[in-house]
C-alpha cells in the first residue's frame, strides 16, 4: 500500500472517530441524566467495492 493510501486510510479513519465521538455525546445531552448509564454499541463498516462488513461492538458508560 502507499503512503498516500495510507494518509488517505487514516484521515478517514479519524474522521470516524471524532464524529462518532461528537454524535454520542451530543445524543448523551439530548437524553437527560444518564449518570451510572451503560449503552450497547455498534459500528459497522462497509466499503464500497470491496467485500468488507467489520463490526465492533462494545460497552459505552455514563460515569457519574
């Protein structure tokens, strides 16, 4: 792969990461008190033209 597939990959993924960040704590605010709260979570990643379907899955909590 070359590097700037690779700057490419990585800008993506880090987009992923901030606005995925910014959309749960801005559904957090919208929800109310959640404190002690715990959210199941789900991202999937699907890349047009290539055969990919990633799931991660994980455990998201509200501390007090």
């Amino acid at each position: 792969m070359s590097e700037d597939f690779n700057m490419s990959m990585r800008k993506f993924l880090k987009q992923v990461g901030v606005t995925s960040q910014q959309a749960i704590e801005d559904a957090l605010r919208n929800a109310g008190d959640t404190s002690g709260s715990k959210f199941e979570a789900k991202m999937v990643l699907t890349v047009k033209g290539l055969d990919i379907e990633h799931v991660v899955t994980g455990t998201i909590e509200e501390m007090s």
